[in-house]
C-alpha cells in the first residue's frame, strides 16, 4: 500500500485574482522563489505523478507544491 501527499501553498484562481488587491498579490509574490504562484494544473500533474505507475516506488512522502516557499 502507497500513501502520500500533496501540500500546496496560495493557488492562483481566477475568482481569487479578482478579489486579490494587487499589493497583497505582490508580497505573496515575494514570498515564493519561483515568482509566480501557484495554479490548479500545477496541483493537478502533482496529484497525477503521484496517482500513476511512474511514483509506484515512492511511499510516505507529502510534496510541497508550493514554487519553493517550504524549502528546507
């Protein structure tokens, strides 16, 4: 038996982007080496790897989907 994770930080979606004010957008921004936050496809191909025979190897594992915010 597999069991793993995914953790995402601020996903960008577009009734979030409306509702954002750009100054609270911009220091999300800062907070993520990457320069973007994050998407719903982003998540998506995560929780797919992770779903497919490519991960069969891996096991107790949570993955930070978060554009280098959690770095160690």
């Amino acid at each position: 038996m597999r069991v793993n994770g995914v953790s995402s930080s601020t996903i960008m979606m577009d009734r979030l982007e409306g509702r954002m004010p750009q100054e609270f957008k911009e220091r999300m921004l800062a907070e993520h080496p990457l320069g973007r936050l994050g998407t719903p496809l982003d998540v998506a191909n995560v929780t797919a790897f992770l779903a497919s025979e490519t991960s069969s190897w891996i096991t107790g594992l949570t993955i930070d989907v978060a554009g280098g915010k959690w770095m160690p």
